[in-house]
C-alpha cells in the first residue's frame, strides 16, 4: 500500500534522520503511534502481524469508544420509536443540560 501522508486523517506525527553508510545514504522514518483512529481515503484500517485490512463499522465505533472519541450517547444503536424517553431525561438532568421535550 502507498500513499502519501498528507492523505492520512489525523495526520500523524513523523520525525525523519538521514546518514551516511559506506557512502550510502540511509533515512529513517518514525511516525508516533496515534491516540485516535486515522484513516486514509475515508476507510480505517488495522494492523495484523505483517498485513492490514479495513475496519468494519463495529470496529471503528468500539476502537473510537475506546479511545475516547466517540460517547455512548453519539451512537445510535437502536431505532428511535424504543427509545425510554426516562434515560434521556435522566442523562441531560445528569449532564447539567436540564430537560429536553
């Protein structure tokens, strides 16, 4: 897979160094391992060993949850007609937001 950096969103962090080796020039890359979830060209991806393959929804939607992007209440996971109105009550009461109707 190639691409270019730039097309990486969260850009990530990169620190390059060039040396000489037996008059052969050596650069290393390092890129910092990110706190959130990238993606390039709109897909997320994941490491397996060697390779990498795209992210399912599920996937990204608990990686995200689990570094803190993404809360319960940003997720729809059921539809709205079985929704406890009691919960969102309760949920904006807690949060300091008041009642909502």
């Amino acid at each position: 897979m190639c691409l270019r950096v730039q097309s990486i969103i969260s850009p990530p962090r990169i620190k390059t160094h060039r040396f000489s080796v037996e008059d052969k020039e050596i650069l290393v890359i390092k890129v910092e391992k990110s706190g959130s979830l990238c993606s390039v060209g709109g897909t997320a991806y994941i490491r397996i060993g060697t390779g990498i393959r795209p992210l399912s929804i599920q996937e990204i939607i608990t990686l995200s949850t689990e570094l803190g992007t993404v809360n319960w209440d940003e997720v729809p996971l059921i539809s709205i007609e079985h929704i406890n109105m009691d919960h969102i009550k309760w949920f904006f009461k807690t949060n300091g937001e008041g009642e909502r109707k």
